[in-house]
C-alpha cells in the first residue's frame, strides 16, 4: 500500500491497468497493488495522453470537466472570469469545474462576416489575430471590397475586419484628396521648327473610385499619357513665339480637351498649368539678341521724342523773347547769374568803363 496526498485545488486520477478507477479529490489515499495516480492542477486545462472519450464514460470524470468541441470550419474564445484567456482551434478539449468559471464563445470561420457577438477590441490582440484579416481605410480613403474576384461594395472609412479562411478578399484602395501630376521634359517641336521642352502640371481628384479602379487599371499613368498626348498636340500647332505669348491658353486649352477622357478614367481635373518653357542655347542667344535690339530701338524713339520736345521748347521760349523786351532781359540776367556763381574773383581795370558797360546790359534800350 502507498500512502498520497491530494492538496487544495488539485484532483487525481487514479488508474489500474490503464484504465480510470476512481476520481479522488484533496485528501489522504492509500494505493492499492497495481494503482497509479495522476494529479492535476484545476486551476489549469486538463491536458492527457489518455484517450478523452474513454476517460468520459467515468460518471466521476464526466461531472468533474466541462467538455469544449471545436468543429474544424470554427474556432472557440475561453473567457476565464469574465476575462478574455485563449482561442481553442479546432478539436476537443477540456476544463476542470469548480476553481475557474470559464465561458465559451463560439464562433464559426467558414464564413466572412464575424459575428456581432465578438468584440471587436480584441480582433486585433493576440492570439485572435492570427485568425482575423483586418483592413483600415483611412478617412481621405474610399475602397472596393472584392470576394472571390466579385465586386461587393464600396467601404468607406473605418476599419474592417473578415475570418480567414479559404475565400479570397481582395480590397482596392484609392486616394479622395486633391492630386498633383507632374508632366516634366516634354521635347516639343513647334510648327517652325523650333525644340523646346515643356514642364506641365496637373491638379485632380478621383471623382468615381470604381470607374477609376474596375474600368480603368493605374488611371494615374493613363491620366499621364492623355496629358501629355494633349499638350504635344496642341503646342505642336504653335509658333515658337506664340507659344511663349500664349501660356494660359495652352492650360485652358488641355484643360477642356481633356475633361471628358478623364472623366471616363473616374477623374475630375481641377487645374493644370505651364511651369517652364525650356530654350534651347542657341534659340535663346538670338532672343536674348532680338531683346536687346528692341529695347535699344525704344531707348532711340524716347530719346528723340525728348529732344523733339526740347527743340519745340526752346523755340517757344526765342519766340516770347522777341515779342517781349523785359522777358529778354530777365533772361539776360538769369544767365549773367549763373556766370556770376561760377566766378570766385572779379579784377577790373580800365576805371568806370566796364561797370558802365554792366549797367547798360540792365538798361531798356
């Protein structure tokens, strides 16, 4: 005989043979010949070589567990105490009564949509993530949800979780704000002749994200290719001084060629633009050239309308003097003063004569 002791919050099982005699619980036991005791904790899961369902057919055994069956297309959340434990996957397991008050929540993945009475908080924790696919749609986002290559809906921002399991979800995602198109180094040849290079910009926004990604694949480069098509078209038919006389034109012009093909992309175009116009260096030597000329030609027409203006003045004034005897002398006079500022001495000679002379100058003849 062999003496056992079963401590608080433990059971054993005691086998004879191989199979389950008896389920004691704490306590002192004595074995008998042949008998062998398994003791287990009953805080924790209940976990055996032993077969399960050979264990079960003990009425002892059978009150003293609680039997959790996941079927293969589910999966089981453990609530211990009203706290979330462990998921269980598929296959059986058991829990000891009496210490732990566990709950079960069962939840069937062969399908997409996860039931309401999951909660949500813990779809992104571990473990239960690894069974989850989980999808965040920003809020300047919209998205397309397709399952198994079929279109479902449009999702709008939020989050948005799925089972894992053998159906394929694919989710789309387009971004609703306003967008910038750069069309740079565009080699241009004008109708005279003339290479240049364009840089072109473009503003729009996705307008019918399903037209945008169902009808049309990476609208943004299609979007590119009409863009530039349209500006080479239109340029093409300008002169090289036209076209640096008519930048908001070419825009305008783009601008309502396209509409309608971005449209059909699920594209609004906002605005576009001309950025720069690159010269090459010998096309901008001989503008830089013709620039100066011209603006040497208006200096000559200012400069000969100044003394065209100057002359008619001058004559006017002769004019006046003439006609009025005291306006010739005060002329006199101005002049004589400002000889008189430029003099630092005056040396007379010849006695009176010369102040005689001066005076005659102010005398009305």
């Amino acid at each position: 005989m062999k003496k056992v002791t079963i401590i608080a919050n433990h059971i054993g099982l005691i086998f004879k043979n191989g199979a389950l005699k008896n389920v004691v619980k704490e306590g002192k036991y004595r074995l008998g010949f042949g008998e062998q005791l398994e003791v287990y904790d009953m805080a924790k899961p209940f976990y055996t070589q032993a077969n399960a369902d050979v264990l079960l057919q003990h009425e002892d055994f059978a009150a003293a567990v609680t039997v959790v069956e996941v079927p293969d297309n589910g999966i089981v959340l453990v609530y211990q105490n009203r706290n979330f434990k462990q998921v269980l996957a598929p296959g059986k397991y058991m829990y000891w009564n009496g210490i732990n008050r566990e709950t079960f929540v069962h939840a069937h993945t062969a399908a997409l949509e996860i039931d309401v009475t999951i909660d949500r908080n813990l779809l992104e924790k571990a473990p239960l993530a690894a069974w989850v696919r989980s999808y965040k749609v920003e809020a300047y986002e919209k998205a397309l949800l397709f399952i198994g290559g079929n279109f479902e809906q449009v999702l709008e921002p939020g989050n948005y979780y799925w089972w894992k399991n053998s159906i394929t979800l694919h989710i789309g995602k387009a971004d609703m704000r306003q967008q910038q198109l750069e069309v740079n180094g565009q080699e241009i040849l004008t109708r005279d002749k003339a290479q240049l290079r364009v840089n072109f910009t473009i503003q729009y926004r996705v307008a019918d994200i399903k037209r945008a990604l169902m009808d049309n694949k990476e609208y943004d480069k299609q979007l590119y290719v009409l863009m530039q098509l349209a500006l080479r078209a239109f340029t093409g038919k300008l002169s090289l001084d036209e076209l640096m006389e008519s930048k908001e034109q070419i825009a305008d012009a783009v601008l309502a060629n396209c509409a309608v093909q971005a449209k059909e992309l699920g594209i609004e175009l906002l605005h576009c633009g001309v950025k720069d116009i690159i010269l090459p260096g010998d096309i901008k030597e001989i503008m830089n050239q013709v620039l100066i000329a011209e603006k040497k030609a208006q200096a000559n027409i200012i400069t000969r309308r100044e003394e065209t203006a100057s002359t008619r003045s001058l004559l006017n004034t002769a004019k006046l003097m003439e006609e009025n005897t005291m306006l010739y002398k005060l002329k006199e006079m101005e002049y004589v003063e400002k000889i008189a500022e430029k003099i630092n001495t005056i040396s007379l000679s010849g006695g009176g004569q010369i102040v005689d002379q001066l005076r005659q100058i102010f005398l009305k003849q």
